[in-house]
C-alpha cells in the first residue's frame, strides 16, 4: 500500500481501523522512545512534524543497510526542514541500548538532526507501535535474525499514516520524498 501517484491528490489517512464496521481514525500519538543520546523522543516532540517512522536493528544483516543508506540520502534532501524528521525503531531492544544506537550512529554518519534512532524497553511497546503503524516483526525460529518490513510510514504534522513507502524501492523512495514535500508545503 502506498500513497496516491497522482500529484495533485491530497494523501489519504491511512490510520484507521474498523470498529463495530465504523471506520475510526486514530493518532500516532501516544509513545515515548529513548534516541541514541539518551534523550525522551515522545509522540509530543513530533506534534507539527512532518515524520516517517520505521523498524530496524543495529546488527541486521540483510534489509538494514540498503535502507539506512536511502534513508541517509532522504536526511540529505530534507537536511534544510526544521519541520521533518525519520525515526527508527529498533527491534532489537535487548541488545540496541542507547550506547550501541550511538556506536550505529558514529559508525555510519548518520546526522542525528534529521534521523534519530530510537529504543524500546520491552515487547509489548515494540508491539504496541507495531500496531499503530500497520506493521510487524518477528524473530527468525533460529533466534539469529529478526524479520522486518523495508516500509516505512509517513505522519503528517497532525500525527496520522498519510502513506507506506518500500525504501528499497526506487520508485517509492521518489514518492516518498515527493509526497513529504507537499506535507511539509
């Protein structure tokens, strides 16, 4: 599922659910992550933000690095925009403590002031944000990977899904950019 492709579209809101067979539309508003420095990333922080928000681990071998690399060029673009900011989530709560987020961090230059990467405490709060954002992770049955989508959901300043993005997909890396300018605008 991705945004609409016509230009001149307005992104639908794609943060609802089905209840009694009324559609409900619900905020991603209701979070609290620690970042690589240790700081409180809430949901509060990124009211009037332009965001996307993904899953991930510092020690994935697979999906991973081709998606930190488009996501270091979509920092790039939008590297001017006070108003927009990338969240990753890492699966891997266990081992990703705040000092590995920050070791990935100075690994990979990644530019903190346009990506932060973000640490859950427990399951149950990777599942809870799972599930706002319409996605899910499991560990592999041998323990030595996790699997996880390459999508990542764009939030508009109001805080609802306006659209899924495949970041190994060039073609939706080129939407996504396009579809965070008209938010931002």
């Amino acid at each position: 599922m991705t945004s609409c492709k016509d230009e001149t579209a307005q992104l639908p809101i794609l943060s609802y659910n089905y209840i009694d067979g009324k559609k409900e539309l619900y905020k991603i508003d209701a979070f609290e992550f620690k970042n690589q420095d240790g700081k409180l990333i809430t949901s509060a922080l990124t009211e009037g933000q332009v965001h996307t928000m993904n899953f991930f681990f510092t020690s994935c071998p697979s999906i991973c690095p081709p998606m930190r690399l488009q996501q270091q060029a979509i920092a790039e673009t939008f590297s001017e925009e006070k108003n927009f900011k990338q969240y990753s989530i890492s699966i891997d709560y266990k081992n990703d403590t705040v000092d590995q987020l920050k070791r990935h961090v100075e690994l990979h230059s990644i530019k903190t002031n346009q990506w932060n990467l973000l640490r859950a405490t427990s399951k149950k709060q990777l599942e809870d944000i799972a599930k706002l954002l319409k996605t899910n992770f499991k560990p592999n049955e041998d323990g030595t990977d996790f699997y996880h989508s390459s999508y990542v959901a764009l939030i508009d300043k109001e805080q609802y899904i306006r659209g899924f993005y495949d970041v190994l997909n060039p073609k939706e890396v080129t939407l996504l950019k396009r579809d965070i300018r008209n938010l931002l605008d």
